[in-house]
C-alpha cells in the first residue's frame, strides 16, 4: 500500500541522473571511504533544489540551527526539511539519489530513505565543521548505508570544502560524537556515548592523507558514515549550499542508542522518533522504501 506521506503536491524534475556511477567512482568510494562524483545531477534539479533551500534558509524556522558564534554570518542547518516541504520531498523520494544508492550499494534489494539535512554556509561563515563521523549520530546499525552530500553553489577549498580522511572507514572504531556547537543543548546529547574519544586530527592533519572535495553544482559526494569528515568555514563572498541525503538498505536495522540523534532535541526536536523494535527493520512512514 502507498503511504500517504510519499504524495507530493508540486511539479517537479522529472529528469534522472545524467549518467550512472561509474567502475572508477564505485572503486575510489570503497578505497577511500568518500569519492567525487562529477556532472551528474541535472540541472533543472539544481535549480529547483538551490531555490527549496534558500527558501528555507530565509525562512529561518525555529527547528533550524545556528552553529557559528554569535554575531557572525551564519553556517544554517536543519534536519527532515523532506517532512514540511515538498521540494525536498521530491527530492528524497522521486528525485536522482535513490539510484546513486543502487549503483553504490550493490547489494540491496530495497532502498529506503532515512532523512536528509541542510548544511549552508553563508559568505564569510568562518566556524568550521568539526572532525568526525555520521555513524555514531545515527540509531542505524548494518553495512548498507551510504550518505550522499549535492551542493548546490560552487564549492573550493577556501570556501568550506569538506575534508575526508581517506581510508578511515576501515579503521574498525567509531568515534565519541561531537556537538557542531558548544552549548549543552547539543553536546550533554553526547556524554554518554559508547564510543572512543577521537585523536586531535586538527593537530596531526599533515600526518593523514585527505581528500578535499571541491565540487560543483551537478557534482555529488558519497561518503561512508565511518569516514571521518569535517570542514573549514567559508572565506569566499559566495554562499555554500547543500544539502545530504541518507538512505539505507533492507539490511539496516534500527539501533537507538543514547548518544543517537533523536535525543539531541535542537536537531530533532521538531520531529518524534517512530517507535521500532530495537535490531528491527526501520522501514516505516518516516523512513519510507523509495525503491523499488
């Protein structure tokens, strides 16, 4: 039976991806635990997504976040924008991604969408994105699980690239999570985490080897939810717009443990957990199957 949460009452693309995954990129994701996927999001789902998220953006709703310092342009996020507005909707569930998740996981036999979030930049945002990794936000447990990151503006290295440590996801650990911002709001979410701290990579980053993932619209970001990520603030007069997108296969199951982001209630609280049994699937109405 279809859910009536997959209805949409908008026009949107009804273009695909302009070309498929290719042996090279699926190679470099699984090596590297991130890889750069270039031209393929069409450009009319550019437009229509860069307009969903600067509409957001002024919007400035109460459930979105601020983590820059006060005082200074903004780094703007906000978490499940695909459960209040129908352009993000249609991007999780109709638009291209769900068969980026296809070619990439090759393994699954359903793909279901987990959520999606907003990550913007404004002009000369300085707060940079701290060190870590998606998993240990997560109450997700399994190997198919992909995130899938489109900006929607030209990103460089001055301008708030994100930094992958390549080959961290094959590290075996998982890391304590971290707060975007240092308020207990956010990071009393985190005290009680059952993961390792993580090593000071801002000191020793010229011991690793990094992927800078400058990107243009059109291009794509996979990483793994082990790869250990962060980014600079934006120095440019540009904006950096994106927004990543989470699906997972029909193996995932669900795992909510107490550093999980659905206790840390100014990212979620504008949303309410489903209620699964734990090491259960999670397909339901708010993590609904896109495929088939």
């Amino acid at each position: 039976m279809r859910s009536a949460i997959l209805d949409i009452d908008i026009t949107y693309p009804a273009s695909g991806l302009i070309r498929p995954v290719s042996d090279e990129e699926r190679a470099a994701y699984e090596r590297d635990g991130a890889a750069i996927v270039k031209g393929v999001i069409p450009q009319d789902w550019v437009d229509f997504m860069r307009a969903g998220v600067a509409r957001l953006i002024e919007q400035s709703d109460p459930s979105s976040q601020n983590y820059a310092d006060d005082g200074d342009p903004r780094f703007f996020s906000l978490t499940f924008p695909w459960m209040f507005d129908d352009a993000f909707k249609a991007w999780a569930i109709h638009g291209p991604l769900k068969h980026v998740t296809r070619q990439v996981l090759t393994d699954v036999t359903e793909v279901i969408f987990f959520y999606d979030q907003i990550f913007a930049k404004e002009p000369g945002a300085t707060k940079p994105t701290p060190w870590h990794q998606d998993l240990p936000f997560l109450p997700v447990k399994g190997d198919q699980q992909i995130r899938i990151w489109v900006p929607f503006d030209k990103v460089t290295a001055d301008g708030g690239a994100i930094h992958y440590l390549r080959g961290s996801h094959k590290w075996g650990v998982i890391y304590h999570p971290v707060g975007f911002k240092n308020i207990p709001a956010i990071t009393d979410t985190y005290l009680n985490s059952p993961y390792e701290d993580m090593p000071d990579f801002e000191a020793d980053y010229g011991k690793y080897d990094w992927l800078v993932a400058e990107a243009e619209p059109g291009d794509l970001l996979l990483h793994h939810p082990r790869t250990v990520h962060g980014s600079l603030g934006n120095l440019t007069n540009n904006f950096r717009r994106a927004v990543t997108s989470f699906y997972v296969g029909d193996q995932a199951v669900w795992n909510p443990h107490v550093a999980n982001m659905f206790n840390n209630k100014s990212l979620t609280g504008h949303v309410t957990a489903p209620d699964l049994e734990v090491g259960g699937p999670i397909e339901c109405d708010m993590f609904p199957k896109v495929w088939p």
